[in-house]
C-alpha cells in the first residue's frame, strides 16, 4: 500500500532557544532563507506524501499560517513586480494538503502521534520530526519508504553514533538470526531499547525522526504504560510491535542535524550555506576575513 500522509508532532515549546521561541515556533526558525519545518514537508512532498497532519498546539498557529495562503502578501509583491518572491509564496501554500490536529496535552511522542489516529485511518504512514533536518542525494523518508516496500514491515531510521552518546537515543537490537539486506542498510530488528548507557546498547544503531509504521502502531500505543511525567513513548510501542510483526531499521544515507539544537541549528544553516548559490561565498568570505577569531 502506498503511504500517503506523514505525522509531524510539532506541539513542543522550543526552550533550548528561549527567549527567540517565546512568541516564535521553533519550526519556523529560519535555516536561511526558509523555516525548519519546511524542509521536513519537502522532504516529505519529494517522497511521494500527499497529505501531512500536524499535531500541533494553541501556540503554534504560526506554523499553519506559513503554509496557507497569504492574500495581502501576494497582491503587495505582485504590485511591486517582485514576482520571484510571489512565486516562492505561492509555491508553499501549494506545497502539500495540509491537517492539523490540536494536542491538548503534551504526553509525549507516543502521544502525539496516537493523536493523528483518526485523521490516519487504517492505513500504513510515516512520521516525521522535523528537529531532524536530513540532507542528501535521496530524501530519506524515500529511503525508508523503499524499505517498507521491499519488506512489509514497520521502518525507523537510524545512524551511527559513538557509545558516548547511546544514552541520548532509542538504540536498536539488531535480530542476527535474519539476514540484512540493500548491502546491509535494511536491518531486521528484535526491538528498540531507550537511551541506554554504552555498557548495555544493544548496538550502535540510534534511532533518528523518519518513521514508516503500520496501524497497528495505534492499538500498541493505547496499551503502552506512561512513563515519567505522564508520557507515552513512541521507541517503548515500536518494540512491542516487534515482538509481533516484522520491524526493520534502515540506515539513511543523508546527513542529520538536530535543528532543535542552537548547535545543531548553526551547523544546518552552515550546511545549507556553503552550497547556496547566493550565500556560499559570503559565508566563505566571512570565514577568510575572521581567521584571526577562529584560532
């Protein structure tokens, strides 16, 4: 079945930009020239989705408007000729169909994706965070939509990290018992362990923000326990899911930022900057001409 809708919960508040998010989602933050968020749903739009449902919250409204028409915006450019600009506007309320469902609650990403359910329906999705920027040749969700179709079964994307960092992440636990396949990027999985310390991570295999789950995620997800401050976690209903159904890991081939980050922000807009037609050699002059602060 075709997987035409991506989740992307985007209810979170963004305090590690305050004060830049107090009046201004941290989605809509720019890498550039366009918001965070943006990228996502290209990323999203260039694999094939058709629908994207927004869990979203009572502040977020500015993420909706981003993507909606924007009658006063439009005649101004258009009485101005500036008609790249106009375009470049019109091309994002286009961009994709866009739903948005409320989260009343913060409980989680479990939650937030157990939101979309209705809107989903009986059907196979992906999720998408959109902190996690992926840049590359091929659109990474493609890549995990590539691996559902040649597997049927539940996709996460994942990347390497040292052992030093396995306690910031879902790390998977590779099934040795199956064979891998696509030259070892598509891997049969026994489940997911969350944030485990190096000594006991099942790999080195960290699950990243691009999903593809079947709907019988919804009926786990329900069952799931609520962990610390009430929260239902996706990583703890994908490994159940395993204990039933095939699940598989595929590592992508992009690089991820974690544009949730201030740190992870910078190097996106660096990234994005040194291959940007207009900006690349600015920012390459800038470097040049600071070379004494960077010592």
């Amino acid at each position: 079945m075709k997987i035409r809708t991506a989740v992307l919960p985007v209810a979170g508040w963004g305090t590690r930009f305050l004060p830049a998010t107090k009046a201004v989602p941290k989605e809509l933050l720019p890498i550039i020239d366009r918001p965070a968020i943006q990228y996502a749903i290209e990323e999203a739009v260039a694999s094939g989705i058709e629908r994207v449902i927004l869990v979203t919250s009572e502040h977020k409204r500015a993420i909706e408007d981003h993507f909606d028409i924007s009658s006063d915006l439009e005649a101004i450019l258009e009485q101005r000729g500036d008609i790249e600009h106009l375009r470049a506007v019109r091309a994002v309320a286009d961009m994709v169909h866009l739903v948005t469902i409320r989260q009343k609650e913060q409980l989680g990403l479990g939650h937030a994706v157990l939101m979309a359910q209705d809107a989903v329906g009986h059907e196979p999705f992906a999720v998408m965070l959109p902190d996690d920027l992926i840049f590359g040749a091929t659109p990474a969700l493609a890549e995990l939509m590539e691996a559902y179709v040649a597997t049927q079964a539940s996709v996460v994307g994942v990347m390497r990290v040292a052992p030093t960092e396995t306690h910031r992440y879902g790390i998977v636990d590779p099934d040795t018992t199956l064979p891998t396949s696509d030259e070892g990027r598509t891997i049969p999985l026994r489940g997911v362990v969350e944030k485990p310390d190096a000594a006991h991570a099942p790999s080195d295999l960290a699950v990243v923000g691009r999903y593809i789950l079947g709907p019988k995620i919804f009926e786990r997800l329900e069952q799931t326990t609520h962990g610390v401050n009430g929260e239902i976690q996706l990583t703890d209903a994908i490994h159940t899911l395993a204990q039933e159904q095939p699940v598989v890991a595929r590592h992508f081939s992009g690089t991820r930022y974690d544009v949730g980050s201030p740190e992870g922000w910078l190097r996106a807009n660096l990234h994005i900057a040194l291959d940007h037609p207009v900006y690349g050699s600015i920012v390459r002059s800038a470097v040049t001409a600071d070379k004494e602060r960077l010592t």
